[in-house]
C-alpha cells in the first residue's frame, strides 16, 4: 500500500554535502511523520531526523546544525552538509501513519539508500 523509493545518495568527500530524497506512494494511507533513519555496519538503526504533517522537525544530536529535513507534498528531502566519515550509513526513509482512523500506527520502510564519506 505504501512504498517508499530513495535515492541521492553515494559517495562523498569529508566536508561536503549531499542531497537525498523519497518518493513516497501512499494511497489511502494516512501519513502522520515522515523521516530519516540510518544504520552504520554493526550499529542499531538510528533516528536521523523527522517532519510532521505540520512540519515540526526533529534531530539527532549528531546531525544538528548539518543536516536539514524537508518535505514536499509526499516527496521528502534530506539535506546533508558539513559530511563527516561518521555519517557513513545506509540511509532510510520512513513514514508513520494510520491505515485507517480505527487502526493503531503502522511504520513503512524504503529499501535503503548507501551515503559513504570518506576522509
């Protein structure tokens, strides 16, 4: 019902900036948040930062002051400056929503982007 397909990223020098972005098909779904999360080989999924339909953001510690999350529509955007060899990761987009009033939130997941900064 839901698919989401990323793309921008690749590999980056230390210092500079990418851009990513996700399309998002929903259909009926009813999308409350959408965001980024990333996973580096060996570590947990993490939150990178998310939207609200209202367009609050969050961010992660790590990424404050670097990274700005957009959102267009059912198109959202991730911003990424300042790249460090830390921010090396698979990058997700989620989004979070209601498939019906009744029904508790449901999370989707993209296939997952490659970011690789080298130093």
């Amino acid at each position: 019902q839901v698919q989401l397909v990323e793309s921008g990223g690749g590999l980056v020098q230390a210092g500079g900036s990418a851009r990513l972005s996700c399309a998002a098909s929903v259909g009926t779904f009813r999308m409350n948040t959408m965001g980024w999360y990333r996973q580096a080989p060996g570590k947990q999924r993490e939150l990178v930062a998310t939207i609200t339909n209202g367009g609050s953001t969050n961010y992660a510690d790590s990424v404050m002051g670097r990274f700005t999350i957009s959102r267009d529509k059912n198109t959202l955007y991730l911003q990424m400056n300042s790249l460090e060899p830390g921010d090396t990761a698979v990058y997700y987009c989620n989004a979070r929503g209601k498939i019906a009033t009744w029904t508790p939130e449901t999370n989707f997941w993209g296939q997952g982007t490659q970011v690789t900064v080298s130093s």
